[in-house]
C-alpha cells in the first residue's frame, strides 16, 4: 500500500498497527493493555490526589513527585486512544495532523519525565547535602520555575520536529510499525534526504536526556560522598533510604529507553514483536511502576494511601447502617 497523498500533505494517511500476525487474537491482547492502563490511570491519580489534599504532604519532595505523576498520566493517555483503538475497533488509519499531534506530545512528555527526575534529584541533593538551607532554596516560586522550565524547554525542542516532518513527501509504505506516531519512525517514511531530522533529533535527545542523566550521575555523586561522611551507620541508611523511590524511578525511565535504542540500532535482526514490546515497555513501564514503587517505599504515601481507603470503607459501613 502506498500513502494517500492528494496535493495537500493534510489529506495524507497513515495506519498504524498492533501486534501484526495475531489480529484474531487482538481482543485478548487488549485485556492486559486495559488493565494496564486503567492501573496507570487509577494510580497516578491517587498519588495525585493524595498529595494536593494533604496538608503534611506539601513539601517540595512531594510536590515533585505530583509533578512525575501529573506527567506519567498525560504520556499514558498519549497512546491510549490509537492503541486500545485498534485492538477493540481495529482503528489504524491516522491522519497527518491527529499523527503530529500525538508524536508531539509522547516525545513532548518522554522529556518532561527526564527534566523532573532530575529536579528530584536536585531535591534529594539539597535535603542531603545541605539540610539547613532546603526550605530557602526549593521555595514554592523555585518549585514552579523548575515544573515550568522543564515543560518549556521540552515543547519548545520538540516544537520543530512536526514542522521538519510536514515539509517531506511520503512516497515509501504508510504503514507504521506501532500504534502510535513517533518522529524516528514516520521520518523513515520519506522519500528525501533526513539529514536535519536525523542532526535534530541527536541534538535535542543529547542536550536534555544526556544533560539530565549526567546531573543525576554527579548529583548521586555527591550525595554518596555526603553519606559516606556521615558517622552513624544508622544515620546513612536512612538518608539513603530517603533516595530508593527516586533511583527506583530513574532506572525505570532510562533502562527501557537505552534498551529501546539498542534495539533500535544493533536489533534488525530481532523479530518485530520485540520492537514492539520494546516499545510498550519504555511508554508504559515507568508510568506503571512509579506509583507502586512510591506507594511501597514511601512511608508517608503509604500511611495515607491507607487511611484514604479506611475513611471510604468507614462511610459505607456508616452509609449501609
């Protein structure tokens, strides 16, 4: 198949797809997408919630940590539509606009996600490193420049990209190995040279998920040498265990993002199904794992995880009496 290319680029088509071979068995694929969904969904949101109603919890670690929740829950609903889409009404085609769209904001996010790890990580060294000075510096007014700086500067880098993709003509299949749009994928489509698109897209991945890794690599730096200093042994593992959650969610993000690149590069020879499960992994894990890893290893999310649940359970028992 080729693409729907009429004189206008607006009028052009792609399709997406799902797991390519198992169509027939689309409908049982999707019940473990749902579930996964609906749990990314349900616990971004309680974290979220918990967080803006709490008083005690108004402090800028959580403050941060709603911040990685608020921005989980927009890459999750991202994808949502394209990919339960085409697994409950077989959905693929996409539209140029609807298509740029989505790429912008999965990529938008993907940064995002980057920039506020390493604003905890900022969060972590300040606590750690300089306890006394941690309520003058990581005030309100520097907690939201931070929250603004790192969603101006990600939409601002990837802003480019649907303009640098709406100037090619796509005379190779319009067939996209995914269920949702990505620039590294539909730029392949083109039939002229990528060069810029290919610079581009290094440039902005190296200066802010190269930059934001290398901070979070010297600011741990520090932090270790700062514990190490630390003479009760007591005393480190507590300062250490005040940092588990965020390593827990910094491995999430960059561990399926470099394997998806390797994939990418040296896995041609891999079968399709793990460029795709790949994928799903980088998207879809960290969003999942991050409100269970902080509802585990977070005392005070977890006491008032449970007392949000025994306050609900409390007033139906009083409802049904």
């Amino acid at each position: 198949m080729r693409i729907l290319y009429n004189s206008s680029l607006q009028k052009a088509t792609f399709f997406l797809t799902g797991f390519q071979g198992l169509e027939d068995l689309h409908g049982w694929i999707s019940i473990p997408f749902c579930f996964i969904y609906l749990t990314v969904i349900i616990g971004n949101l309680t974290i979220i919630h918990v967080i803006r109603t709490d008083v005690t919890l108004h402090e800028p670690m959580y403050y941060f940590l709603a911040m990685l929740a608020l921005t989980d829950l927009g890459l999750c609903l991202s994808t949502l539509p394209t990919v339960m889409g085409i697994f409950w009404f077989d959905a693929r085609e996409i539209g140029i606009p609807a298509c740029f769209t989505q790429l912008f904001f999965i990529h938008t996010l993907s940064l995002v996600e980057s920039s506020v790890l390493l604003s905890m990580s900022i969060d972590r060294y300040v606590a750690i490193c300089n306890p006394l000075c941690y309520s003058t510096v990581l005030t309100p007014a520097c907690i939201i420049r931070m929250g603004l700086s790192s969603v101006f500067r990600s939409a601002l880098l990837i802003l480019p990209l649907p303009f640098l993709l709406k100037r090619f003509q796509y005379c190779h299949s319009h067939v996209l190995a995914h269920a949702y749009c990505l620039h590294l994928e539909i730029m392949k489509l083109a039939c002229s040279s990528i060069i810029v698109n290919h610079i581009y897209g290094l440039f902005v991945v190296a200066c802010t998920v190269g930059v934001d890794s290398l901070l979070i690599f010297l600011s741990y730096a520090l932090i270790l040498r700062t514990v190490l200093s630390i003479a009760s042994h007591h005393e480190r593992l507590r300062a250490l265990n005040t940092c588990v959650s965020h390593i827990c969610a910094v491995l999430l993000f960059y561990i399926p993002m470099i394997g998806l690149s390797l994939v990418h590069r040296f896995g041609e020879h891999l079968p399709r199904t793990v460029h795709l499960l790949m994928s799903y992994v980088y998207l879809l894990v960290p969003p999942l794992m991050n409100p269970i890893v902080y509802s585990i290893k977070t005392k005070q999310i977890r006491q008032r995880i449970v007392k949000k649940f025994e306050f609900i359970k409390s007033r139906r028992g009083f409802q049904q009496d």
